[in-house]
C-alpha cells in the first residue's frame, strides 16, 4: 500500500470514529428557561474530604486538607448558600456518609440536593463491583440524606445508572448547555449537567492537587479568579446560557474564599433573571422542556 493510501485509510478511520461519537450526543440548541429566568446558574459542590487524596496515597498533611471540608468547609459553603436563597447541589461518595453523616443530613435538611459522587471515588472495572459500588453509594446517600438522589457525577456507566433510577450526571464537557448522551441508537439515553475545569476552584487554589509538583502550585489570588468566573457568568447571560460552578468544601470552605464567593454571588444577584437552581431542578426543567429526540427518550 502506498503512503498516500494507507493516509487517505487512516483518515477514513478516524472520520468514521468521529461521526459514531458524533452520533451519541444530542444537543439542547434551543435552551429556554421559565419566564423571567434569563440564565441558570448551578452551584455544585465536590464533597470529597480526603478520599480522593488518600486513592493518590497523599502524606497526612495533606490528607488532613480533606478533613478540612468536611470539620469546616462543608457547614461554611451550606451557611452561604443558605445566606444567598440558593439551592445548591453537593455530589458525593457514599463513604462520606461514614465519615461525615451530619453534613450530608444538614445539606438536605437546609433544602440542598445531596447526588451521587462514586462509592469512594472510583469506578471499579469489573461491571460487577461497579454495579455493586453504585448500589452501596445509592444505599448509604439514601439513608443519610433521607432522600434517594436522582444525580450524579461519575464515570459511571449510563445503563447502570439509568436502571438505578438517575435522571442525569454532571461530568461532561461537551457543551455549556444540557445535553443528552446515548449509545449511538438513542439507547440508554441520560441528561449530561456539563461543567468544566475553568469554572472549577480546585484549578485555582487547591495546594498539592493531584499530586503536583511545587513548580505547579495553585495559589490564586480569589478576587482574580471571581474576575474570571463573573466574565464567563457575564457572556452566558447575555445569551441565555447556563454556568456550572464546581468547588470543593475543603478548597473553597477558606475563609478568603468564602468572602470572595460571597461577593461573586452577590454581584451576579444584581442582574435580573438570574436562576440558582439544584441540578436536580435543572435536569427536570430539561427533561420536561427539552427531552431527548432519539430512541424511546430517557428510558
Ligand atoms: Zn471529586
């Protein structure tokens, strides 16, 4: 074969794989809100206190930065919500509710959703324990918050989490708006609630995330990355658009950057039409206004 052939056959190759993954989303183009909502805004909160650091084997101190979110920067983030009318969404693991069951109890009984965020922060392999560790988080987030969560945000697999009775996962970047994932025929079709890195504390602040090396600490000024945040919440309100703010109670339960949010969020409630929905909210108005075209839709 020649090198122009086996180009023009690698090429082939990777346009069919493009239009088979092109083929498993559906987008909301036409996003529209309830009348006199000109943009949603979700608040999500990552609760992973330290397990996630101890998966990547951290040293105690700053494992104990994880312990942080859930002694102070849980009941921090939940105050300020509270103190702003905002329902906001707290994902996580269902191992949280052994080592922290008073504040997955208080983010529901304060009017939060409380959503699926991994067993212990990973998706096992084996479809078998996979299934088994969703199970177990569905189980233990249901007893502890009082109410079974419809929400996630994992790797999950989309037929698992829909035969658990989820109605969306917040994981995806694909596009600033809600958008539908399916396999490809319009099965197994599930509501993805998008949010991205750059609208995500822990790339800002978080000292020693993922393991980094002391050449790539974070130590961002907040008043800097609110800036940053009201820009990008400013472009979407002007179309109408939607914003997923993701932190961590263990990054932004600082007391700085609870004073800096505090200002963000105020600044934001200046506009008119600004809607703080849970993401339980957010898929529902999705699901009911904008549901899927392909297959037999949400099943
Ligand atoms: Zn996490």
């Amino acid at each position: 074969m020649s090198m122009t052939d086996q180009l023009s056959q690698e090429i082939a190759a990777l346009e069919a794989a493009a239009r088979d993954t092109d083929a498993c989303y559906e987008f909301i183009d036409d996003l529209a809100y309830p009348p006199g909502v000109q943009m949603a805004v979700n608040f999500t909160a990552d609760f992973d206190a330290m397990l996630l650091r101890r998966l990547l084997k951290e040293p105690p101190m700053q494992l104990s930065q994880g312990e942080f979110g859930g002694r102070v920067g849980i009941w921090r983030l939940i105050e300020l919500f509270n103190s702003h009318d905002i329902t906001a969404t707290v994902f996580t693991p269902g191992r949280i509710c052994e080592l922290y069951p008073k504040a997955v109890a208080a983010a529901t009984a304060n009017g939060h959703e409380v959503a699926d965020h991994m067993w212990e922060h990973q998706v096992p392999k084996d479809r078998q324990l996979e299934a088994d560790h969703l199970a177990r988080s569905t189980k233990a987030l249901t007893e502890t918050a009082g109410k079974r969560p419809v929400g996630t945000r994992s790797w999950h697999s989309q037929d698992l989490l829909l035969a658990e009775g989820y109605i969306y996962n917040s994981h995806g970047t694909a596009h600033h708006h809600p958008y539908y994932r399916h396999d490809g025929n319009g099965e197994n079709c599930l509501l993805n609630i998008p949010f991205h890195y750059a609208i995500d504390d822990a790339m800002f602040f978080s000292f020693a995330w993922l393991a980094s090396e002391n050449a790539a600490q974070r130590v961002t000024e907040p008043g800097r990355v609110m800036d940053m945040w009201w820009d990008a919440f400013l472009q979407q309100y002007r179309q109408g658009g939607y914003l997923n703010i993701c932190l961590h109670p263990f990054v932004s339960g600082r007391a700085m950057r609870i004073e800096a949010l505090d200002k963000l969020i105020s600044r934001m409630k200046t506009l008119p039409g600004v809607w703080f929905p849970s993401c339980e909210e957010m898929a529902r108005h999705c699901l009911e206004y904008h549901p899927p075209r392909a297959g037999e839709g949400g099943k």
